[in-house]
C-alpha cells in the first residue's frame, strides 16, 4: 500500500508560508498528470519545481489580491490594444524548460510563440516560459524565495521580469545578462524595450 506523501512544513509560518510536498518515487508526476491533479484539486494554488516538489501556495489576502487584480487589469488592456501578444493571470500555468511548473502574477507571451503550440498544448499548461513575468510580494510572502523564482524564470528564457514589493515600495528588474535593478517607489514603470507596456503603480501601492 502506498504511504501518505510526507510535507516539509515551515518552522515559522511567516518566515515561509508555502508547503512543500515531497512525493515518493513512485509517485511520478510528469505534465499531463501534473495537470490532471491540479484539475482534481481546483481549490488549490499549486506550483511544482525544477526537482519534482510540489509547492501549495495559500490564498492571497485582500490587499494583495486588490493589487494583483490592478496589474493584471492594466496588463490585459494593454495587451488587447497592442495585439502583438496575450496576457495571462495568475491561474495560468506555464512549464519552463527546467521541468519546472510556475504561475507568475501576470504575465505575457509574444503571439509569434503561442501560434506554433498545437491545441492540446494549449489546453494545458503552456510549455514555454512567459517573455515577461510579473510577481507580487504578499505580507507573508519571503522576499528570498521571490527572487529565486526570478531568477528562475531569467534563466529559462523570460526577456524581462518585475519583482514588485509594495510593503517597501521596491521594483526588482531582472533582464537576461545584467545586474538586478532596484526602483524605490517608481509611480510608474516600462517595459520597453520588450514590449510597450507601462504601468501605473500609483494604484497599486
């Protein structure tokens, strides 16, 4: 009989308030039924990284669900208008080239991209990591692993990323080969050259 997946809780809830589920070896969980199981557990934000962990990330609170709505919102705009490529929320589920399976804040794909996915591909989680991603600190959430997830997303391919952290008013730019970039209380914030996109950040701080 199979045994229960063992969890690695966090010592301190808010030092990290993620859980990290080790699966048993037998347990493989490749992209279609990684797939499968988030469908069966809709009531679950669930991530799964470049080893096999699966990461269960609580609900967002209000502050932090009201601001990730106003970034997605400005995003979703900007993007029907430009044309030249398609928004995504933060339900959306991408595998990046390193196995793994992230679900950034926002995010956005050059059209040229998603027209070469086949159909079924894009019923599922789409198999290419987002040219522009953005994450959204939470109160709860550890600023280290943001980054790591960052600097992840740089590595397999994104053009640029914004790390957004309103408990201090910060903007971490991550663009491939160069320093991260620190912005203290930007009202606004482009994402030229890769694509057009500005946004306003006075209604989300």
């Amino acid at each position: 009989m199979a045994t229960v997946a063992p969890l690695e809780i966090p010592i301190s809830h808010f030092d990290n308030p993620l859980l990290t589920v080790n699966l048993p070896p037998a347990w493989v969980l490749n992209d279609d039924t990684f797939f499968t199981f988030c469908q069966l557990n809709p009531d679950l934000r669930l991530e799964r990284t470049a080893t096999g962990e699966l990461i269960i990330m609580p609900p967002t609170g209000g502050n932090t669900s009201h601001r990730n709505a106003e970034i997605t919102t400005q995003l979703h705009i900007w993007s029907k208008q430009d044309g030249s490529g398609k928004a995504f929320d933060s339900s959306g589920g991408f595998v990046l080239p390193n196995g793994a399976v992230r679900s950034p804040d926002a995010s956005w794909v050059d059209k040229n991209r998603l027209a070469v996915l086949t159909p079924e591909q894009r019923k599922q989680f789409l198999p290419l990591c987002p040219d522009f991603v953005i994450e959204l600190r939470s109160e709860t959430d550890r600023l280290s692993y943001l980054k790591h997830k960052m600097e992840e997303y740089r590595d397999n391919g994104a053009q640029l990323g914004w790390l957004i952290d309103p408990i201090n008013r910060r903007i971490y730019v991550y663009r491939p080969h160069e320093a991260v970039q620190e912005l203290d209380n930007p009202e606004t914030l482009s994402a030229a050259p890769v694509i057009s996109f500005v946004l306003d950040l006075r209604d989300v701080w």
